[in-house]
C-alpha cells in the first residue's frame, strides 16, 4: 500500500479551506456595512453554513474515492 502525502489528505486541505473563510469573516467584522439592513457579516455567517455543508459533502466524496483506489 503506498501512502500519500499528508498535504494531500483532504481533510487537512478542507481545513484549510474552512480556516481561510473564517479569517476573512473576522477580518471583516469590524467594518459596518449594511445590505438589506443585515451586516455583511451576517450574511457572510449566513452563506458559511451552506458552504460548510457544501464541503462536508466534498469531503465524503473525496474520501470514498480515494477508499476505491
């Protein structure tokens, strides 16, 4: 069994992902813009559920292909 790099494990490259998108959140919570009366904020937290659910998704998928090979 040959085994892969520990930079390609999709966890740890998801994880990064995930890290990335909540560092830009918090950078950007300080600032005070407003769309449809909501902070941008908000809305960022908002659409960072579908996208954490978009990426538990890739996440299971990533890995039951990398269990066929």
């Amino acid at each position: 069994m040959a085994s892969r790099s520990k930079f390609k494990d999709p966890g740890l490259i998801l994880t990064i992902v995930l890290v990335l998108y909540a560092s830009f959140v918090f950078i950007w919570w300080p600032t005070e813009i407003y769309v449809g009366g909501i902070s941008l904020v908000g809305w960022l937290m908002f659409i960072g559920l579908f996208f954490w659910f978009l990426l538990a998704i890739i996440y299971c998928l990533w890995i039951e292909k990398l269990e066929k090979e």
